[in-house]
C-alpha cells in the first residue's frame, strides 16, 4: 500500500452497507482510506484475521488506521497465563489497558453510536444526489470523496491559481463565475455520473458551463494530481487567451502536460511544475524505438487534435524549451504573445470553425523570432536528442512501460520491467495485479500465484488476486479450491459486479 | 341570457367528458403470462426490441413511444418503457463461453460477436441499480419516493442525466418488491418535458398488477439473442471435394433446407420461387414480386459482371418479408451468426420502424451481394478494396427496378454528399486549409481500409464511400466506359487482384510458420537470447505498419492494372470523373 501524501489522514471513503457487522465482527479503516466490515475479526500479533463466509484474509496492522471491533475479546489469541488470570476475574483488555466488561460494554455502546452516525454520513454523501458541496475563492467543488481527501484538492487548486496567476495574470470573469470542480470517489462513478470517456482520468467542459470532472484513485494519488493539474491548466488558459481564440493543440496539451508533471508539498502547500512524466517518456522512448518520430512543424502546424503519442511529444517539447536557459524566456514571450497579441493573423480552427487560431505561418515565423532561432530542423534534433537523454526512474514509468509491452506482445520485456517496478516501489499495487495476470496467460501459474500473493501480502483485501488465484486452481484442476476461491472474492467485494462476473466465468469453464 | 348560457355549459360537458377519458381509454395493457404480470402502456407505446436498448437477460418487456418527443431542435427524444425482474434467488446462469479465457481485457477483446453477447447477456446483476449502473452511462439517482401500489412495496427513483448533454434526461424508475423479487419499470424522458409526462409515467407505474400474487413473478429461461445457422453448411471433409462435387453437395443440401422453410412455413405465409431465390412472405403479392424481381436483378448482375471469379456456386438464398417489427415480434432481438456455408436467410420489412419505404430493397441488395461474393469467392471478397467494395455496393443498391431490370443512376444520397464535398474543398482551398473531402482517383484506389477513415473529419467514411460508388458508375457507365485507358478496366482490376491475393495467402502462412519456428526456437535459448530475439521481433514488427500486407497488395495490383497510365493521364480521369460526378 502506498503510504499516503496527505498528512493527517482521518477515516474516509467507501461506506459498505447501513448495517453494523455482528457481534464478533467489526470494521477496519486502511491507511489509504478504504473501510472493510467482516462478520467476524480476530486480532493476532500484528495483525487481524478476518473470517469470512468462504475463507479467511489477514490484513496486517500497519496498512491500517484503525480498527474498531465490536467484541474485542472474541477469540484473542497469544494471551500469557497472567493476561488468562486478569480475565478469569472479569476483566478485558481494551486500548493498552483492563477495563471491566461493563465499562468495555459502555465504550463499545458509544464507539458503535459514533461509528454508525459516521457510517451513515458517508453512506449519504457517498450518493451524488447528497454530495458535499465547497465554495473557495475561485472554485466550487462538489464531491462524494471524504471531506479530509478533499481538503487537500481543495488547498492544491487555489495554490494552483496562485503559481499559475504569478507567471501569466489570470482574471475570472463575474459572468463566468466560480469553477464547477466535481470530485468523484472512483472511476466507475467518474464514467457514469461524470460522463466520463473509458480511457480518460479527467476532463475539462470548455463549452459553457465550464467545469472539470475527475476522480480520486487511491491507489495513485499522484496520477490523480497530474490529471487534475492538467485539466485545470486547460481553465486557466481558457481565461488567459483571447476570448474565441484556440492555442494550437501542440501548445495548449504540452503546458497542461508540462503542468500536469508537477510536484505537490501538502506541508508548504507548494507546487513545483515541470516534473518528468514518465508514462509520456514511456511512450516516446517506444516510438523512437519505432522510428516514428514526430516532425517538430506539422505538430505545429496541425489544428485539429491530437492523438495520445502527439500528447507525449508536445509535452518533451514544452519541457525542454522551458528547461533550457537559452530558450525559457522566449518561450514565455511567445506563449504571452500568441494569447494576448490582437494584431496577430487569424483564421478559423480546423478542430471547430467557431473558434479561431493564429496562422500557422504567422505562429511560426512568432516562435522563431521570440526563441531567437533560424532553424526549425536544428530545433528539433535538439528536441530528439533531449527526449533520448531522459531517463525513467519512478514506478509508473516502469508500470506503463511494462503495459506497453504487454500490448506490443514483449512478454519477456514487459515481465523486467514490472519486475524492477516492484523495486522502486514495492507497494505499488498495479504492478502486482497485471503482472500476476500477465504470468497467469502465460501459463506460468507457480510465478504467478507468487507474484499474487505478494499482492495479497500488501493488499489483502483486493479481489483481484483472489480471482487471478482461483483462474490458476481451475487450470490445476482444483476446482473446489476455484470456487472458494472465487466466493472468498464475493465476499470481499459483494457489491463488485465485475467481480461476480469475473468469478462467474471461472467457475463455469 | 340564461337560456344562452345553460346552452353553452350543457354545449361543453358532453365534449369535455370524451376528452378527458379519452387517453385512458386507449390505454393498452400488456400482458406476460410467463413471467406473471400486467402492466398499462402510456399512449402510443409499442413493443420493440429490447437488446437495442439494453443487452441483458433480466429484461422482460420492452416498449417505445411511435415517435419520440419533439425537443425543439427538430429530432425527436425516444421514449421508452423496459421492464425487468431480478428473482432474489438467482440460479448460476451459463454462459457456455467457449473462449479460453486467457485474456481478460474486457469485451473488447472479443473478436466473436456471439461470445460479446453472451457475456453481456448473462452478467449477474442481483437489482436494477446494479444493472443501471453498470448499463447506463450519465445519470445519476436522485430523490426517491417509497410507496404501496397494489398491495407491493414500491420505491420510485429519478434518474438525472446532466453532463455534457445535449439534451439533459429526467428518467424515472418504480421497483417493486414482489415476494423478495424486484420487478422494475423504466421510463425515459427528457428534462423539459418530465412535469407533462409524469403523470402518464405515475400511471404506468399504478397500473402494474401481478397476476398470481401468491405464484408472484418468474424470470423466463431465456437464452441470450445470438442464434447459430447452420444448415445447409458443408462438413470438413464435404469442403475438401473437388469444386462440381462440392457444388452438387451445397446444391443439393440448399434444397434440402428450402424445402423445410416452406413446410414450417406459419399460417397466413405465402412462398414463391425463383431461379436463385425463395421468397417467404406476409405481405401482399405486389410488394413480394417486387423484391424477388429485385433480388433476381441484383443476381443476375453480379453473375454476368463477375460470374467468371470461380466455378463456386451461389446456392439459392432465402428472403423472408415481414409486415413490420410487430410481426417480427421476437425475432427482432439479437444477431444470428452463420456457419461457413449455411443458407443465408434475409430479413425484410416491408413497413419499417423509420417509415422509410426502399429500406427493404436497398437491404436486400446489400446481404445479395454480400452473400454472393462470398459463396463464390471468398478470399477475393475479404481482400477486395474499400473502393471497390463499397463503390459495387453503392452503384447496386441506388440502381432503380423498372419491372424486371435495374436503371443505374445517383440517388439524392450520392449527388448532395459529393456536391457537399466539392464544396467544402473548395471552401478549404481559399482558405489554404486542407481540402481532402475528395481523394484524387489514383490515391482512391489504393487506399486501404484503415486509411479509408483517415481524413475528412467524421464524415471522412461517407465522401469516400459516394465518391467510390460514383467511380464504380464513371467506368462502368460514364465516359470510363468509353475511354480508351479505363475501358474494362474493373475487369482488369480484379483478375489481376485474384493473381495477387494467391501471393498474399502464401505470405500470411509463411509469417505464421516463421512465428511457429521463432516460438519454438526460444523454448531452447536462454533468458538472455530469448530477450534479445524478443526485441527483434518487435523492431521488426513495428517497422511494418498494420495494414502493411493490404498496402503492399494493392500497389502492386495498381501498378498490373493502372501501370500504364502516365500522371497526365490520371489529371484527365479526374476532370472527367469531377464532371460527371456533378461538380
């Protein structure tokens, strides 16, 4: 599990269902803001076992914030004969110390009021109908995410305006109002209620009413940041160009890219832009791989949209200009010039004729005066040599470079670099969850059940590997191992539909 | 005065009355005796089919508005009812999946459109929000109302649908509790409209009666809409025969299989048969005569165009002609999928869902000529170009019926699209922009699929698929017919397309028993080779592009047909062609 970026982190998310779990039962609240009920919960050293109709899962103290048992007495393993004496007078142990059992049943009584009112909170707001709704002072928010995960979207936009404001002054039109900012707890939720696309993390509503849609992921809170810096970048150009008046594509995704690789201190509330996106590197490194390298005038001169590669592309080139000493200034010139200047040639967009661009001659003849440079084939070799000297380090790089190889059938590849992902960040949990499915359509089910359980290790309560586990006991022919499998994965996640499903086609091969 | 105005109330209450139970008195009620419920529709709801909508086996009753809603922007808004059950003891349901399931990536893998089906079909959904959900993208729940109707526990649910929305929804939902199951009752409307329709929709919603309330409700066993069609398919070793043999096996099982049709012909059905045809029907004589003269026409054509392709025969195919969707009742539902060689049947209306009266004979042409290609060659019809295909289908189906012959001429479709496009490119070119709505004919034709989308912006598919069709027309019709450089040239095109297409099979198997060998030569290196002979593969795999083989194909099949031509040439066709096209 990914230690989390916000500090102070309280309980969130996910509420399962109304109902308290019986008596021997209890909740648990995970660091990274989930929350599990079981029907039953054992405590061991370190960590809790929890039993389930179909199997049992031990979930490890440290991944957890807290855990609130409804007996903690039940079942307590590894007590000392002086710990049997204290009990055999009726007393119970509870938070470090001995209480008697009808204190133990006053705190409960209240601990369970607290927990249902807190429950019954997030189960309501958890609905986009009752969602919390947040004014600051550019932005109004709407959210089903905790409150404390919010806090700090929250906090990050505003000192978002102020980075952006500082280096192109920004003004928010009355008419236009305050940015409708949506939140959405999880991406099945983002695509429904959000009208999200499949594929996207985020998007920007640049017709009016302006808004941005995004989701929180958990499991990769800073894929979400880049999401959120990205689009919100698009806001921000949309109130700093002139009104009808479109950036080429090149420009206008490379900065939100070039801002989307930022870093975020939630302590100093300071933003850092121009990271390296590693997916983005990812993807250019293959298609240099390929040969397929982007001619630096047609990305320029192009006006309608761009495909994802040409993202990838545009961002390096607004990296590096804004990198380099001898260009950073001029770039700045040019990127004020083409949002501001009046006197600059226009003519419709080709992506939407009811919006205009500068000349693509006009726009380039700008660049090379405000960068000071003669050359656009020097520029680019520049460009190319520049993309080839970055370097991934992070996680997600070797992560999106492993799917890569996935998709272009490198098995062999791809198994290397999901293997030095796990290195870098040995929590990460995507990597477990494809790389264990990778071994497994392989047919390499004794890697793969190692690799799952690895997963299991960090993410106990994750179904996927229970399915991946299941899928290997099935080829094995285990099939009563299957299927318990396959229930167990139920029961973790019984609201899943994808999950029934998935467990569905297991066990009917 | 009193007696005027005694006059005028007793004037009104007699129309009055009618006026207001009128709507409720055409109310029709449907009835499922199987599933074990009744339940009003709103005015002017008629049943259709449900896997448009939803592919799910949990819906029991589909229904839509005639004609939608006007919105104001002059398309009309679809209204409609689906009814669902979701039994609280739910059996494991089968899929009968016959992939692997190796990969799990999602449908989008699924090259089978049955195994698609299927897994759609049979996803397990325990209640409507979970469907819903899962299903339907855009909304989300709002408030909600519990109430009693009819002795039920029912809870009713507004669905808002808000983002990016041209036009934004207000649906509602009623689930009712019958005995632990949900029974659910979806109706749609638009936002601006939800307060007129309402009432119709609380109605709909009051007028639901189960049938046995002690039995309560049963979800029919129903198998998911893809139905496999085999007869008539040859067997393995019946497709190894020498070319008559096989042709006097389909023959004789095509008989065989049109024989049934007629036996299990329903009451009320006429049949007539013609040399390459047997029509089945339920409509009138006129109408029936008209698509077997049709389809006679359209195969008569094809026989004397490109009969020559193979000695393949085309077995006798069989037209089967509903009134409309009503009649087609259940069998509206779902995809039918054909066994290699089993006897296609098309499906016609004569009175189609939007009223548009050639529908039927523009289909009939479409499966015609399909099916004909591929009985006779179906190597050469998969490989044959996005031109050509589509260009034979468009001079075909906008072709005329004057009693027994087709009259080839442009329909409005293709005048107004290519005037369209000429006059965009035109608009383009002042402006220095990109004018490519219409290709130049020597990159037309050797155009590949994948690039046939490329270009053009969204309506890129159709200028190319009008443009092909009005060439197809210029050589076989126009002045292509008379020149000395084009004439016969489509003839040409594809005999030396059938010389190319032997080359290609034998590359695809060659790359295939490379990869076999490649694969089998790796089990023996070391991780380190293995890698290494990884990367390989995949530089060289990325030097060719995807449609590399298409491309390679047509280039050279270009340069055996048109090779001759010089670039002045072409410059001539083009003007010729632009002329005749209308520009």
């Amino acid at each position: 599990m990914r230690p989390s970026i916000f500090p102070g982190l309280a309980v969130c998310t996910l509420a399962l269902t109304l109902s308290l779990p019986a008596q021997k039962g209890g909740v648990l609240v995970f660091k990274d803001g989930r929350w599990i009920q079981a029907p039953e919960i054992h405590v061991e050293k370190d960590a809790y076992r929890l039993v389930y109709p179909h199997g049992q899962v031990k979930v490890p103290t440290k991944l957890l914030l807290k855990a609130v048992l409804l007996d903690p007495t039940a079942q307590m393993k590894g007590l000392s004969s002086a710990d049997k004496a204290k009990m055999e007078k009726g007393l119970v142990p509870y938070k470090g110390r001995w209480v008697s059992r009808s204190r133990l049943a006053f705190i409960l009584a209240k601990e369970k009021k607290k927990l249902r009112a807190k429950m019954e909170e997030i189960r309501r707001h958890s609905q986009w109908r009752d969602r919390y709704k947040e004014t600051t002072r550019h932005f109004a928010f709407e959210y089903t995410i905790p409150p404390e995960i919010a806090r700090n979207y929250i906090n990050f936009f505003e000192a978002y305006w102020k980075v952006f404001n500082k280096r192109w002054r920004i003004r928010q039109p009355p008419r236009l109002g305050k940015l409708k900012i949506c939140i959405y707890n999880n991406q099945k939720d983002f695509l429904r209620i959000g009208n999200g696309d499949p594929g996207t993390l985020g998007y920007f509503r640049f017709v009016e009413p302006l808004e941005i849609n995004f989701y929180h992921d958990r499991r990769d809170v800073q894929l979400t940041l880049s999401v959120l810096w990205h689009e919100c970048n698009h806001y921000f150009m949309y109130l700093f160009v002139q009104k009808g008046v479109n950036n080429p594509s090149w420009l206008e995704e490379g900065l939100a890219e070039y801002f989307g690789g930022s870093k975020w201190d939630p302590k100093t509330r300071k933003m850092t832009p121009g990271l390296i996106q590693e997916g983005r590197l990812v993807a250019l490194h293959d298609a240099m791989d390929g040969n397929e390298y982007q001619k630096l005038e047609p990305l320029m001169r192009q006006g309608s949209r761009i495909s994802s590669i040409q993202y990838a592309w545009s961002w390096s080139l607004c990296h590096m200009l804004f990198s380099k000493k001898k260009y950073a200034k001029g770039f700045n010139r040019f990127i004020v010039k083409m949002a501001k200047d009046k006197t600059l040639k226009k003519e419709p967009w080709p992506g939407n004729p009811d919006f205009r661009w500068v000349k693509p001659d006009v726009q380039i003849a700008l660049f090379k005066k405000c960068l000071k440079i003669k050359d656009l084939a020097a520029l680019e070799k520049e460009w190319y040599a520049y993309i080839k000297k970055m370097k991934v380090k992070g996680v997600r790089g070797y992560y999106e470079a492993a799917l890569d190889c996935v998709r272009w059938k490198r098995p062999i590849r791809a198994g290397l670099y999901f293997k030095k992902a796990m290195e870098i960040d040995p929590n990460y949990i995507s990597t477990y969850e494809a790389y264990s499915r990778l071994l497994y359509r392989q047919d390499k089910y004794k890697e793969a059940r190692e690799i799952a359980q690895k997963g299991i290790e960090r993410d106990p309560i994750n179904p996927t590997f229970y399915l991946v586990l299941a899928r290997i006991e099935w080829e094995k022919g285990s099939k009563q191992k299957a299927e318990r499998l396959c229930n167990l994965a139920m029961d973790l996640a019984p609201d899943d539909v994808d999950v029934r499903w998935q467990a569905q086609l297991i066990l009917e091969k | 005065m009193r007696k005027k105005r005694s006059l005028g109330l007793s004037f009104l209450v007699p129309l009055a009355l009618p006026l207001i139970l009128a709507p409720r008195a055409s109310a029709k009620v449907y009835v499922d005796k199987k599933v074990g419920f009744k339940i009003s529709l709103p005015k002017d709801f008629q049943e259709t089919p449900a896997t448009r909508y939803l592919i799910t086996r949990y819906c029991v009753g589909a229904f839509r508005h005639k004609k939608g809603i006007p919105t104001g922007e002059g398309d009309y808004y679809p209204l409609y009812m689906l009814c669902f059950l979701f039994p609280a003891h739910q059996e494991k349901t089968v899929t009968s999946s016959t992939t692997r399931e190796k990969s799990d990536q999602g449908v989008d893998d699924l090259q089978d459109l049955k195994e698609l089906v299927r897994r759609f079909f049979h996803r397990p959904y325990r209640n409507f929000d979970e469907l819903a959900k899962d299903q339907i993208k855009g909304f989300y729940f709002g408030k909600e109302n519990h109430t009693k109707i009819n002795g039920w526990d029912v809870t009713i649910k507004e669905m808002h649908f808000e983002k990016d929305r041209r036009i934004k929804g207000l649906w509602l939902v009623a689930l009712y509790n019958v005995h632990g199951d949900q029974f659910a009752v979806l109706m749609t409307a638009p936002e601006n409209k939800f307060r007129k329709l309402k009432s119709q929709m609380l109605r709909t919603f009051r007028s639901f009666k189960v049938l046995n309330k002690k039995k309560g409700l049963y979800l029919k066993d129903v198998k998911p809409p893809v139905e496999t069609v085999t007869e008539g398919s040859l067997t393995k070793d019946e497709r190894k025969l020498p070319v008559e043999k096989r042709n006097k096996v389909i023959l004789t099982k095509a008989e065989r299989v049109l024989a049934k049709k007629i036996e299990d012909l329903p009451k009320g059905w006429t049949h007539m048969r013609t040399p390459h045809y047997l029509i089945l029907s339920h409509v009138d004589q006129r109408f029936t005569k008209k698509i077997a003269n049709q389809a006679e026409a359209i195969h008569h054509w094809l026989d004397k165009e490109f009969g020559d392709l193979s000695l393949n025969v085309v077995p006798p195919g069989v037209i089967r002609i509903y009134k409309d969707i009503k009649d087609l009742g259940d069998k509206a539902d779902g995809w039918i999928v054909y066994r290699p060689g089993a006897i296609l049947e098309i499906t016609l209306l004569k009175q189609t869902e939007s009223g548009d009266r050639k529908q039927a004979q523009w289909r009939v042409t479409r499966e015609i000529i399909d099916k004909w290609f591929t009985y006779k060659n179906e190597d050469l019809w998969k490989r044959m170009p996005a031109w050509m295909t589509d260009g034979i289908v468009q001079y075909l189906s906008s072709a005329q019926l004057k009693g027994r012959r087709l009259v080839f001429k442009p329909d409005p479709e293709e005048t107004t699209t290519l005037k369209e496009a000429f006059t965009m490119d035109k608009m383009a070119r002042k402006k220095g922009m990109p004018a490519n709505r219409i290709k130049p004919l020597k990159d037309l034709v050797k155009m590949t699929k994948r690039q046939t989308y490329q270009g053009g912006g969204f309506y890129a598919r159709y200028f190319f698929f009008y443009q092909s069709g009005s060439f197809v027309r210029f050589l076989l019709d126009g002045p292509g017919k008379r020149m000395r450089k084009t004439k016969g040239i489509l003839k040409k095109y594809i005999q030396a397309l059938l010389k190319e297409i032997v080359e290609v099979e034998k590359k695809v198997k060659a790359e295939q028993e490379a990869e076999r060998q490649r694969q089998a030569k790796m089990a023996d290196m070391s991780e380190e080779e293995r890698l290494k002979a990884e990367d390989e593969e995949y530089r060289r795999r990325r030097k060719r592009a995807v449609d590399a083989l298409q491309k390679e194909m047509l280039e050279k099949v270009f340069k055996m047909t048109f090779g001759t031509l010089t670039d002045r040439d072409w410059e001539i066709i083009q003007k010729k062609w632009e002329k005749f096209a209308g520009k």
